[in-house]
C-alpha cells in the first residue's frame, strides 16, 4: 500500500515538472516574439516651420458709444396733444417728435403781435417828432422802451410754443416712447433716446508703456460675438493726455463705421490696433505643440535611423509666443523648413516611426471662419 501511494506521488511530481517546462518554453517564445515584433508606423499630417512677418497689434476689451446720444425730455410742463414717431425710428434733424398743449399761448399770442406793431408804429413817430422837437427825448426814451419790451413779450410767447413743440436735435435712431397721449409732463421728464449709430465710438484703455506708441490714425480692428464674420475696420481718433492714476492705463477712443447699425451702445468689443513695426516669427500650427505643465514640445519629422529608412518623430521642447488664428509663433526650440506633425500628437512617442499622409490634414489659416456644424 505505502508502494503504491509513493509510485502516486512521484507521477504526480513528473506531471507537474513536464508542464512547467513546457509553459516556460512558451513564455520564452512569447518574449522573443515580443522583442522581435516592430510596431505599426502611426499615420500622421505635417506641416513646415516657416519664418513669416507679422503685423504687431496691441489688444483690449472697449466698450461703445454714440457720437452723439441723448435723452429727449420737456423743457416745459404741458400736456402731450401730438405724438408724431414711432418707436425705434430713424429720425433727421429737425423732425418733430410730440407737441404739448400750446393752446393758451397762442391765444396771448396775436394780442402780444398787435401791441409789438403798435409800439413799433408810435416809435416811428416819434422819432421824426423828435428830429423836430415836437416831443422830448425822454418821451422819445420810453417809445423806444416800449417798442422793445412788447417785441420782447411776442418773442417770448413763440419762443414757448416752440419748447413745447420739441424736435430731434440731430439725426439718428429713437429709442422707446416713454410718453403716452394726454400726459401731463413736468420739466425734464424723459419723452424718448436719440442715438446716432453710425459712425459710432469704441472707448478701449491701454497700459501707459505703450502709450509712446500710439497716435491719432492709427488702424483698428473691431470684433464682437454677436457679430459673426471679418472684423469692422476703424482708426484711433482721439488718445486721452491724462493716464488714470489708480490703473496706469491710457483711454483711447476709436471711430468706426456702422451702416448696418449692428453695435449698439453700451455693447462690449474686442480691439485689435495694429502698429506700424512688423515683427519676424517662426510660425507653426497651433495643433502640433503639445501642451503639458512642464513644458510644451512639438514631434519634429525625422529619417528613421534605426528601422529601414522610413520616417520618426523626435520630441522637441520649444517656448511659444504670439498666437494668431491657427497659427502659433515659436521663439526658442525649432529652426525654420523644419517638419512637425501638425495633428494627432497626443498620441506620439519620441522615437516612433510614423507614415505621413497629408491629405487629411485640415486647413490652417490666420483668419478662420468656422462653421457652425
């Protein structure tokens, strides 16, 4: 019996010694597989390094204002007997927007003509009576007087039916009737908002280094999110000579045109103003760095020295600068003509072999226009 159990166990030991030799052998081919195996080359785009000038702009975030732009209000109480706009509007100078009720001044008005023409008349008499020296010269004196107080009363009777009668002061776009018919309006209630639209202004401020600079005339470009499309054009029309104390900061005011009237008023911009000096940049597409916290790096093209002459990527850390539509500027890492992947470099390793295929490579610009897909 003890025989038997012992032939058992000295099977069993053999059976277990034969499979794992055999899965050794296995892991050992698997490992040498492994070691021999060459990795897909990855597909990627490129794009070359290329030395460009570009314009030096400075930029800000300015807000917009009318040329002109009020509140329309009562000079005068009154009643409101007329309503001659509409809402929203455009108006030319001159127009006339409400009456108020005139009706007891033009009732006091042809007495206050009657009694101007009659001091007028008896001044004219009297003053060939005087050259005769029929009446005297201070009769004369209180002639004169009079002439000139009823013309004034006259004068002062149209000159308050035209207060009540009240006009656009310049042309441009109402705003919202804040008056109804029959109201009764005290002096300075508000009646409507007059803006002119077009040209219109952009106050932007600046730091005070780059206050030497800027000038009058100088090129602005106006974009805006509610305005898809290029960027209104425009010029620096008026630099603030006092820089605020608390900010160190210049305000600039700019003119652009505005025929469509799509800024409005109190709307927010950016602007771009471009200077005069160009500065030389090594540009490259914004796509191909790699950005991480300890440093940004693009995959340069290389020959592949050690598969059978394809192509490999090497990992170049560089230092970035001005960025311009797809475009970014290198400063330090990269050499003009030389070939980066353009897209896809999240998934490169320095050393990997890769095939380039650009004809999926997207199209780059400085300027893009996006669509809303």
């Amino acid at each position: 019996m003890k025989k038997r159990i012992l032939f058992v166990i000295l099977g069993l030991v053999v059976l277990i010694g034969a499979l794992s030799a055999v899965k050794a052998l296995q892991i050992q081919a698997m490992i040498a597989q492994a070691g021999n195996a060459v990795p897909k080359p990855e597909t990627v785009t490129t794009a070359v390094s290329r030395a460009e000038s570009w314009e030096t702009t400075l930029t800000a975030v300015g807000s917009l204002t009318a040329v002109q732009g009020v509140t329309v209000a009562a000079e005068l109480p009154g009643k409101v007997v007329h309503i001659a706009f509409e809402s929203g509007a455009k108006v030319e100078q001159g127009d006339l927007l409400i009456r108020q009720d005139t009706s007891v001044e033009e009732a006091l008005l042809p007495g206050a003509v009657a009694q101007a023409n009659l001091a007028r008349t008896v001044l004219a008499r009297d003053t060939e009576m005087v050259a005769e020296q029929i009446i005297s010269q201070a009769g004369y004196d209180a002639s004169v007087a009079n002439s000139e107080q009823a013309t004034a009363q006259a004068n002062n009777i149209r000159a308050t039916i035209g207060k009540k009668t009240i006009r656009a002061p310049f042309s441009g776009r109402l705003g919202i009737r804040q008056v109804n018919l029959g109201q009764i309006l005290r002096e300075g209630d508000p009646i409507v908002t007059l803006q002119s639209l077009d040209p219109i202004y952009v106050d932007f401020t600046l730091p005070q280094q780059e206050l030497s600079r800027l000038r009058p005339g100088l090129p602005v470009r106006v974009t805006c999110d509610c305005l898809p499309g290029p960027a209104i054009q425009g010029r620096i029309t008026a630099v603030n000579p006092l820089v605020d104390a608390e900010t160190r900061s210049v305000r600039l005011q700019a003119t652009v045109t505005n025929r469509a009237e799509k800024l409005r008023p109190g709307m927010f911009v950016n602007v771009a103003v471009g200077l005069p000096d160009r500065q030389k940049v090594l540009s490259i597409p914004a796509t191909a760095v790699l950005y991480a916290p300890y440093g940004d790096s693009v995959f340069v093209v290389v020959e592949d020295t050690e598969g059978k002459g394809g192509k490999a990527v090497r990992q170049q850390f560089v230092r970035l600068g001005e960025k311009r539509g797809d475009f970014v500027a290198v400063t330090e890492g990269l050499k003009e003509g030389e070939t980066v992947v353009s897209t896809g470099v999240f998934k490169l390793r320095n050393g990997q072999a890769v095939v380039v295929d650009n004809r999926l490579a997207p199209p780059f610009a400085k300027a893009p226009t996006p669509e809303n897909n």
